[in-house]
C-alpha cells in the first residue's frame, strides 16, 4: 500500500477493461496527452498477443502486469510486465548473465520481464493516467517493481526499451543503467525522398538511387496496404513470408497466425503492409505499425530473393511512407549497421535492471559501466561514417 494507492498483479492483460487502460498515457490515440501514442501498448495489441497465444505462459510469457490503483479502484498507473522463464524475443540479451548466476549456484530464472513482447521498439513502460501526478507516480511504479521482485522471491527485474525521460525513476530506485544502439531515419522536414537524397553526399546519393532502381527490376512493383486493405487473405501471404524468415533465422516464429487477424481487425488503421508484387503474385513483404510521430518497422519475410528488395521493402518504402504522412521517424528494429547507408543514424536505446543478489549485481554493474562506454564509443564513430554531407549530419533528440 503507498498512501490510498495499492499495487497489484494481473497475470490475465485481457482481465484489463480497454476503457481503464486507455486512460493511461502514451496508449490511445484519443488522449490528450503530450506523450505521443504508442501501437505497441495499445490494449488493441498487447491483448492480442495474449489471446492469440504467441505471450502466455505456454510460450514463457506469463503475465505479470502491475497495476496501481487508488482507493476506488481507478487505474493511475501501470507497467506491462511478464514472468519469463527464458530470454528469448527481448533483443536486450543477459543470457550472459543467466549463465554466470546459474554456474554459480544461483537461480535465474524466472525474471520478471518489464516490456513489448518480441518488440524492440522504445516506449513509455511506467504508464500513466493523465489526471496523475507523474514523477510521484513514475516512482511508485518503479519501486514497486522492486517491492513484486523480492516478494516473489525471483533473480531480477528488467525494464527495456525506456525512453530517456523515464529514466530517472529509475536511476533513483537504484536501478542498473544498461544502453545499445538502434538505427533510425529522422525526418528534418524533407518535401520528399529526393529531397533527403540531396542531403547526402553524391556517391552515397547515386549508390541509393542505383539501388532502388535495382529492387524493381524484374517487373517488381510495391504497394502500400492499410486499413480494409487488410483481408484475411492478405495476412495468410504475409504470415507464409514471416514463417518463411521466422524458421530460417530463429527457428520458432514468435508471432501466431491469430495474432495479424487480430491486430488486423482491431487497429488496422495502425498497421502498413509494404508489399512487393511480381507477375501479379505478392513475393515479399514487411509490417510496419503506425505511432502518433514514428512508424516502426518490425520484420519481413519473402518468397523469391531479388538483389536489394529487402532494403526497399523495409527501409527506402519506410521513409517515404513517413514523409508522406509527416512522421517524425521511423524506427526500423534492431541492430543493423548496413541501415546506416541508407540515411539511418545510431540512436541510443535505454534499459534498466534491478538485480536483487549483491554479489551478481555487482557483476553487472562492473560489465554494464564498460559496455556503456563501448556504445557511446562506437555510436560516435558510426555517427561520423554517415552518408550525409558535412554538416547535414543528423541527431535524435
């Protein structure tokens, strides 16, 4: 109990009325909030991953969302949160960190995990209702985090992907400071595509406009599916080209059939399909989500390999979309130093972790003080191998 506030768990996201969760800011699009929406916590997509069976217990997602609620059982605050017995579909990885702990006797697993399942996409993870206090509340919700940790007897808590400017409740919970590097296009203002080539220098210019002509060869021609675009039998060609990429690169896809039916029919004006047509059959395609100021990109998949289609499905398209549509940036997943010729610059990506054993926490704290400098190192370099002219390079704020 904090004051007339009490924190509980809610293991069930789909237990959580849309009405309540839409209040808190950052996951509606009607709030009035200055925090921009977010897809990604929309009750329209975190219940769909759970009914759909791609984040439960079965797969290692079970839920443990903190809700915060006043006297009269009003939401005021919350944190999406699941109890983890792995480390897969995070894109922050400790399996490191697992090892050492487990080599040592101790148990790391479960850890409760504070974040988007299968989304390495920044957003607000200390939820909000816009009629509440927000640094006081931000606090509470971060100590209680610590507060479920030790009472549930686990590892650790570790809360990814946190914009900068929740990051300080968290640094004064006395959390661990942990960053990576992301690659994303910012948006200066550009008319359009061509505009933001002439941003660059003239061989980085022409390389990309060669590349682009290249992706269409063959009689290559892409198109842009929102909204009602979306029919079933569109999201059973897309789902073939993620399972296709799904098995070849991890194994397992994370995401279920189910889950685009259901993003698809309760957020489809949030949804871009970037879909490549050959012969009058579609062969590749990317999903891309629709935020308040980004579009984020998160995965494609293909069923003929064209030289460069991946990059103008997934990169040249997203940046056009966005200047089309005036969005701020787009983020386009993790890691990807090859997204740098194509006008995406390195942006620091935040993560907070609370390790409640001294002895790995110290281990911890030692390796994420090196790392830190390794990213800022590396961030700086990649930053002044940009494609742009001097001078045009840009910065994220």
């Amino acid at each position: 109990m904090t004051g007339n506030l009490t924190i509980r768990i809610e293991k069930s996201f789909c237990a959580i009325s849309p009405q309540s969760w839409s209040r808190l800011s950052g996951t509606s699009k009607s709030s009035s909030s200055q925090t921009p929406y977010n897809p990604f916590l929309s009750h329209a997509f975190l219940s769909a991953l759970e009914e759909s069976g791609s984040a439960t217990a079965k797969t290692g997602w079970l839920g443990h969302h903190l809700l915060l609620e006043d006297d009269k059982g009003t939401l005021v605050g919350a944190v999406p949160g699941y109890l983890k017995s792995h480390s897969q579909g995070e894109y922050v990885f400790d399996h490191g960190w697992a090892d050492a702990f487990e080599r040592a006797g101790g148990r790391y697993y479960p850890k409760l995990q504070c974040a988007v399942p299968f989304t390495p996409a920044t957003g607000p993870r200390l939820l909000v209702a816009e009629s509440s206090d927000r640094d006081t509340t931000e606090l509470t919700l971060a100590a209680g985090l610590q507060e479920v940790t030790r009472q549930l007897g686990i590892s650790s808590a570790h809360v990814t992907f946190i914009p900068e400017n929740q990051l300080t409740a968290f640094e004064d919970a006395d959390y661990l400071h942990r960053t990576d590097k992301q690659f994303h296009f910012i948006n200066e203002g550009y008319a359009d595509h061509e505009a933001f080539l002439e941003t660059l220098a003239s061989r980085k210019r022409k390389a990309l406009r060669k590349e682009r002509r290249a992706a269409l060869d063959n009689g290559i021609s892409i198109d842009w599916l929102t909204g009602h675009d979306l029919t079933e039998d569109i999201w059973d060609q897309f789902f073939s080209f993620y399972m296709d990429t799904g098995s070849r690169k991890w194994g397992r896809p994370y995401l279920t059939r189910s889950f685009y039916s259901l993003v698809g029919e309760r957020m489809p004006d949030d949804i871009l399909l970037v879909m490549a047509k050959r012969e009058g059959k579609y062969i590749a395609g990317a999903i891309n989500f629709i935020g308040g100021d980004a579009l984020y990109g998160r995965h494609w998949g293909c069923i003929e390999d064209h030289p460069f289609l991946h990059f103008e499905v997934c990169y040249h398209q997203a940046i056009d979309f966005a200047l089309a549509k005036g969005l701020k940036r787009v983020e386009a997943g993790a890691q990807g130093e090859h997204k740098l010729a194509r006008g995406y610059l390195p942006v620091t990506t935040h993560s907070m972790h609370y390790i409640a054993h001294p002895g790995l926490r110290r281990a911890v704290a030692d390796y994420l003080e090196r790392e830190r400098q390794d990213v800022e190192y590396m961030n700086e370099y990649l930053s002044e191998h940009s494609p742009f002219r001097k001078g045009e390079r840009q910065q994220e704020d």
